[in-house]
C-alpha cells in the first residue's frame, strides 16, 4: 500500500509561534510515499539508507513503527520511501514521512485510523524524537490546506510561491538561540513576536502587495531576533536587487526563503503551491 503526505512552509510566525503568537501555514505540493508491504522482519529503505528499525538513520519512521505496532502488532514490515520534499529545511519532511507511515501501515495491515487518529500518533512521535514540538508540522501533513494556529482557523491563500533552498541547520539551536536572547531582552523580543503577531493574522486578507511588503518586514524582524546571518542577509538583498521579497521559512540559520511566485522566480528556486489534499493512499 502507497500513502503520500505533503510538506508545509510557515510563511509568518516561526519563532513568535512558540511564545503563544498566531502563525500562517500552509501545506505545499511536495510529497513524501511510503509503501508500506507485509513481511518477515522490519526493513526500511530511503535515501538515507536501508536499514531495519533505526532510531538513529531512520528516528520518525522507526518511531512510527513502534508506535502504530502499540495499537496492532505486527511482525514485520518494507517500508519504501521517496520524498520530493528536502530534508533539514524548514518544509515539513519529518512530519510528511511521519505521516505517510502511519497512513500507509493502517492500510496495508487493515486497521483503519481516521485522519485525527493519525495526527494524534504522529504528534506522539514528534515528541518521541524532538522532545518538544508544536504540532504544527504533522497537522499540515495530515490535513492539507492552510491555517493560522494556534485557533486552526481555515484561510484561502490565492498565490504560488517559490523557495529557495540554503542549507541544512538544526531547528532545536535556532530555538534555543531565541530563547537566550528573549532571557536576556525579554521586553525587547515581547515586542517583536506581538508584530510579528499582527503580520501573521493581517496575511491571509492582504493582496500580493500588501502580503511582500509583509514578506520584507517579518524578515527584518526575523534579522533582529538573530536568526538571519550575514551569508543569508546578502543573498536576500541580491535577490530584492532582482525585484523579489523574500524572507526565511522555518527557525532559520539556513533552510529556505521563499516569496511569492508572480510570474518570476529567481533562477535556482522551485515553486510550490498551497496543496489542499493531506495523507493520501496513492495508487499503486
Ligand atoms: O524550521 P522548522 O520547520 O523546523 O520550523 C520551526 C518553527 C519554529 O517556530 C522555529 C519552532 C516551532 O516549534 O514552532
């Protein structure tokens, strides 16, 4: 049995997010799939490598074994897994490979978990791996669409956007990086995350222009909490030279920046849409 999951992008909020401010997130159109075929033993096999259950090579799709087989034992189990989406770059391929397990296990082993069954699992292997988290990222992927958390308020976003991929960087030291400079300047940062607030909750209602010039503020606050460094200020300001308004997608030090997709896109960039399908069974 195939199920696919899509990836997300934050496009306000990261950060501010996790002091209680609102955020606006959509699923996009990249996908995870994972095949999942009965079998003798545990075998996992992905662009990380093959290997059986792995809490080290393979964490959530180990974790997701272990936890759907707390609720129907299984023996054994070939997980095969193509993502189109990145990984260690703010889009989502944790939560979308989560995800794409879990769906693809209640199939092939006929035990039928509802959609919010399944983000309650892969919420639970969040934290099994992270130790902390949201659970944003397994709510986009299960459910598509895009939302403002934390209220899960539905919104429309009538644009395509392009990313624009920088490195791999760690989510957990961006965050705590954060969270040094909100002890040291806690009245500063409040003030901060309430704009970025206000950015997060104006979006959804804004026109194309409105929303790049939302693009480019969040982005300078985003420099000013420290997550932005010289290597991505200058390749932002080479791309607003081109005409684009970008900002960072995710906890920042690297990942993506992405804008809206008008027509132009600057040349390495993908695009991706707002994707309304989540966890899906895929034809074989
Ligand atoms: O880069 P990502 O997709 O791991 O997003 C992190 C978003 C933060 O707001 C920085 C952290 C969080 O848990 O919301």
């Amino acid at each position: 049995m195939i199920a696919s999951a899509p990836g997300k992008i934050i496009l306000f909020g990261e950060h501010s997010v996790v002091y209680g401010r609102h955020a606006l997130v959509s699923a996009i159109n990249l996908r995870c799939r994972v095949e999942a075929r009965k079998s003798g033993d545990f075998r996992i096999i992905s662009p990380l490598g093959v290997t059986g259950m792995d809490f080290e090579v393979h964490p959530y799709v180990s974790f997701a074994i272990k936890r759907f087989s707390e609720l129907k034992k299984i023996n054994g189990v070939e997980l095969v897994i193509r993502s189109d989406i990145p990984i260690a770059s703010g889009l989502g391929s944790s939560a979308a490979v989560t995800v794409a397990t879990l769906k693809a296990l209640s199939e092939e082993f006929e035990f039928t978990l509802s959609d919010e069954e399944i983000f309650e699992l892969a919420k639970k292997v969040e934290l099994d791996v992270q130790g902390r988290a949201s659970g944003i990222d397994p709510f986009i992927s299960t459910f598509g669409g895009a939302w403002i958390f934390p209220e899960r308020e539905k919104v429309e976003l009538p644009f395509d956007f392009f990313v624009f991929r920088l490195w791999e960087r760690s989510t957990k030291l961006m965050v705590e990086k954060v969270a040094k400079l909100r002890q040291r300047h806690s009245e500063v940062l409040e003030k901060i995350f309430d704009a970025i607030d206000a950015i997060a909750l104006k979006a959804p209602k804004c026109g194309s222009e409105d929303f790049e010039e939302l693009i480019h503020i969040n982005q300078s606050l985003l420099r000013a909490i420290g997550v932005s460094s010289p290597e991505i200020d200058e390749l932002i300001s080479r791309l607003e030279k081109e005409g684009f308004r970008v900002k960072l997608t995710g906890a920042g030090g690297g990942g993506c920046v992405f804008g809206i997709y008008r027509g132009k896109k600057p040349e390495e960039a993908t695009i991706v849409k707002s994707e309304k399908e989540g966890v899906r069974i895929e034809d074989s």
